[in-house]
C-alpha cells in the first residue's frame, strides 16, 4: 500500500511518499512542491501538475493531508486554504481515497501525545520510517512524512476495528 502524505504551504508544500506494504513503511520519495509565485493562478496550477505528477509516477492508494487550523493571518490562511483545495480536487480528479489529520491528530498518532513539539515526532519518524534515518529535510517535509505514516497507522487500527 503506498500513501502519499502532505503538508499544504503558501510557498512549498512539503510530500512524501511511503510504502507501507511491508512491515517498517519505507520512504519512497520526499521533497518540496514549489510553485510559481507570479500570480495565485501559476501557483495553484503548478502545484495541481506536480502533485498529478507525483501520483501517476507512484500510484498512492491514499493521500493523506493536513487540516487547516486556525491562522492568525488571515492572507496565509487563505493561500493555504487555496492549495488544500487544490490538493483536495487532485485526489478527487484521481479518485484516491483521501484523509485529512489535524496537527494534533498525528502528533498523537506518531508520539502518542497530541501536545508533543516537532523535535520528538521527527525522532519518531527516523525510527519508524525506512529511509527516514539520516534525512536532512525541512520541517514541512518531515510533517509530510508523519502525516502519511499518521494515515498508515490509523489505517491499520481502522482495518483491525472492522474485523472485530
């Protein structure tokens, strides 16, 4: 099972791509979607052609994406919002199933506290991801990474709850 997870930005949304087919997820791909910033119209189109690149290339049974919370500044909240909704019609247009975490939801996911710093979940995922081990990648990059094995893990507690 491959699940694409991501972390929506205003200048870089950060993706990674795991294979959670085998016992320890192994990371298949990482990086940056960067996009455009001439104008909201070559940013968004920039991020709906890489990403549609991204899942023709891998093929993800899942995509996984953060929800927005609250924002402070309401013009970051809105690009943000902007390329959520992008992410959002990309997963429809390519009829893959499509999960949303809260920051909280997966730093209670991979730590097991909802309230951890971002220190302690990006040790987690370098113990717990294949691949993960001796990355230097940015932090929205490493969410990209805990939100999709946030997705894998709760997919497996969701396959075990509908065998009961």
């Amino acid at each position: 099972m491959i699940i694409l997870g991501i972390d929506p930005g205003t200048t870089a949304t950060g993706y990674a791509v795991l294979d959670c087919a085998v016992s320890k997820p192994v990371l298949l791909e990482s990086g940056l979607l960067r996009a455009p910033r001439d104008s909201a119209q070559a940013r968004l189109t920039g991020i709906h052609d890489s990403l549609t690149s991204i899942i023709r290339k891998w093929r993800p049974s899942s995509l996984a994406v953060e929800k927005l919370y609250f924002e402070k500044n309401k013009k970051t909240a809105m690009a943000v919002s902007e390329t959520r909704g992008i992410i959002l019609l990309t997963a429809a247009i390519q009829k893959i199933t499509l999960s949303e975490y809260s920051p909280l939801e997966v730093k209670k996911a991979v730590t097991g506290y909802g309230r951890a710093e971002k220190p302690a979940v990006e040790k987690i995922i370098r113990f717990s991801v294949a691949g993960a081990e001796s990355m230097n990648a940015k932090d929205d990059v490493f969410d990209a990474i805990a939100i999709a094995f946030t997705d894998h893990l709760l997919g497996k507690f969701r396959s075990r709850q509908n065998t009961k």
